[in-house]
C-alpha cells in the first residue's frame, strides 16, 4: 500500500471513530472523507465525478482493470465476493455503497457489519430476489402486476391458465435487459419456457401481462435522517428490451405524475431506503400504476437529471449515504435521455466530426461517453441528455441525427 494510501486509511478510521461516538441514524459523512463504492461500472464513474466536486475522495472495488469508475478514482481490482479485498475496501472508506444491486450478499453484509454501510444489506438482498421484492411492494400498499411462485412446470401450467397469455416468466434472482425471462405467448412455449430458465438455478415466477400504454419511472432519495426527495417521473421508451429513450417531463397528466411520485415516497419509506430507490410502473388506460421493479441505486432512467436538473442524482445519492441535507429535484428544462449503445458510438462520433455544432437554437446536446473498452453491439457505451424547449425539439434533434436509425 503506498503513503497515500496509509493515509487515507489513517484519516477513515479517525472519521470513523469519530462518527461512532454518535447516533448512526444522525451520522454526517463530510466532504474530505473517502467514499468506498462496490462496483467500478459506469454508474460509479458518474458518482465520484459528481461526488468529487463536492470535495470527497473515491475508492471502487470492480474486477475489470480500468473500470470506468477506475478512470477517474482509486480503484481495487478484484472480484465482488472477494472478503479480503472488501476488507481492503472498508478500512481505507468512511461510508461505502454500492452501484449495482448484485453485489454478493454475503460481503455485502460482512461490510454493514463491520464498517458503515448506511444502505445496509437489507434492501440489498430485497431487491436482490424479484419475490422478495414484490412482498415488500405489497407491504408498503402498492400495486403490483398479479404474480406466482413457479416451482414446477404443472404450477407454470395452471399460472398460465389463470393469467391467460401472453405472461411473462422470469428468473427470481439476476437478470436485466430482458435477460432472464420469456414473455409466454401460447401454451406450446411452457415446457420450454420452463426448461430454459430454470437452467438458471434459482426460483421462478411468472407475471400476469399488464396492457399498459407507458412505462414510468420514479427516482426516489432518502437520507439516514429521514429526509425524502423525488425527480420529476420520467417516461421511458425501450428497444428489445433495452432502454431507449426517457423523456421527461413525462406526457401524462399532472395528476398521475403526482401519483407516480407519491408511490415512490412510500416504496422508499416503507423500506426505510437509503440513498436512490428507482421505481419503474406501468400505467394502464385507465389510469391505474402498477411497480414493476425497484432499483436500489443510481438509475439509467435518471440520467437526464445530470443537466436537467438543480440537483444531479448522483449528487443526490451522495448527499442522501453522506447524510447531508438533499438537493433541490426540480426540473430546469424538457429533456430527452438517449442511450449510446455499442452500435452508436461511431455513428456519434461521425456526427461530432462533421458537423461544426450539435447544439441549434432549439436543443443542447450532452454527450457522456463511460470509458469502456469495447464498443459492444448492445452494451451500453454512454448516453446523451438533449435539454430543448420542448421533448418534441429533443425528440426530433435525436431522429434527424440518425445516429439512432432502426
């Protein structure tokens, strides 16, 4: 370990002896202290930007060398069900988080045991299991899509039956971009279905289809203190099973968006969240909102508000694991969030060769590319807010680019 390191470990665990002598729930990590994040991927890279100009010092724990996290802090390169390194992580850290929701359970719970993970391990392993997670939706008095527990193909059978198809089978546990499941669309599929992702190894479950005409999502913060802030609902667009678009504010009347948002305050003081709690809902022609899924940290949906909004999420989400006071969430101008899959980074990077511009008087583009290696077809590369005056300018900015052509 090199002085600097020794030195920070130093300074960690005199904040840390500090921060014991006070009531957890009221403990205030302060810029100058070091935040240990579990996960190097793009979602860490933009919490320590944001977090470094607030004054704190980043360390991530990723198993890819040159993670993008790792290009812009201190990074440990080793596996997420490494004890040791984790260990390693907790000593040099005043407070750790996580980016991503499958971190390992059992370190994840090592950490909150021995060093200070505000988050928990809790909503970790809640949000970890689609069952857990859909009890604990309940719980808090929230709709969710009708569902069953699949443990045999005779139970798929009769689910089937109950719910009619299309249905959607998926995994219990991992999974994301339409990984890990299959939407049912005749009784044919079934043993198939089945056979296919129980090679997976963990339990099933299938969801009755919801017939919805949107897919809204809320990112909700909530600090040790209680405090709870939501960003404006965004209204997201997928292309196979990939999030597209999120356009915000999003086209439906106020009185749902107020009530897209209230869900998310319950969700996430219901479980007592801490940091981001983002809630994906369908809503249906009549009117109702069903939550689909939770995510326990920075959100893709939720990027737009880097630009768009007072306060960044991942400012937020600082903020909220620090214990600070949380930031304003109002909404400053239209957005539209595109995403830059592997496919469209060197359509993009064409487009900023020729052209002397992006911006027109109508629209900004802004343009985050993640620093990964490897330009995959599919993989996510990086994302562009286009602010405008309307998400129909943004919209049409994004169309007329053909950067993003079918």
């Amino acid at each position: 370990m090199s002085g600097g390191a020794e030195k920070l470990t130093t300074q960690a665990q005199a904040n840390r002896g500090e921060a014991a002598a006070g009531d957890a729930k009221g403990r205030v990590i302060l810029p100058g202290s070091t935040i240990g994040v579990l996960g190097g991927g793009q979602l860490g890279r933009m919490l320590a930007l944001a977090g470094s100009a607030m004054g704190y010092r980043f360390i991530a724990m990723d198993p890819t060398p040159d993670a993008p996290a790792g290009q812009v802090a201190e990074q440990i390169v080793a596996g997420y069900g490494d004890a040791e390194a984790a260990r390693q992580l907790a000593r040099r850290s005043d407070v750790i988080t996580y980016e991503f929701e499958n971190v390992d359970a059992d370190v994840a719970g090592m950490l909150t045991a021995e060093s200070y993970v505000p988050q928990g391990s809790s909503l970790l392993y809640t949000t970890q299991h689609r069952l857990r997670e859909k009890r604990a939706i309940e719980a808090a008095g929230v709709k969710v899509a009708p569902y069953a527990e699949i443990r045999s193909v005779d139970e798929l059978h009769e689910a089937v039956a109950k719910f009619g198809t299309p249905c959607v089978l998926k995994t219990a546990m991992g999974g994301y971009d339409g990984k890990g499941q299959w939407v049912i669309r005749s009784t044919e599929e079934i043993a198939k279905a089945f056979e296919t992702l129980s090679k997976a190894k963990t339990e099933l479950v299938l969801e009755q289809f919801i017939d919805f005409t949107m897919e809204l999502s809320v990112i909700a913060s909530r600090s040790p203190r209680g405090e709870v802030k939501t960003f404006p609902p965004a209204e997201n667009v997928h292309l196979d099973n990939i999030l597209h678009l999120s356009i915000v504010p999003a086209r439906v009347p106020a009185d749902i968006a107020a009530k897209a948002e209230e869900l998310a305050v319950r969700i996430a003081s219901s479980m007592e969240a801490v940091g981001l709690l983002a809630v994906e809902m369908f809503l249906t022609r009549d009117g109702e909102l069903y939550v689909n899924e939770l995510a326990p940290r920075p959100h893709n949906s939720g990027h737009y508000t880097m630009e768009a909004c007072t306060t960044s999420q991942f400012e937020q989400h600082v903020r909220a694991v620090c214990n600070l006071p949380l930031g304003s969430a109002e909404l400053l101008t239209p957005v539209v969030m595109v995403n830059v899959l592997g496919e469209h980074v060197a359509p993009l990077l064409d487009y900023l060769a020729q052209n002397d511009t992006i911006d027109t008087e109508q629209v900004s583009a802004k343009i985050h590319l993640y620093g990964k290696a490897e330009a995959k077809e599919k993989r996510k590369m990086g994302h562009v807010n286009v602010l405008a005056k309307s998400t129909e300018d943004a919209l049409h900015w994004i169309d007329q680019t053909n950067i993003w052509r079918a």
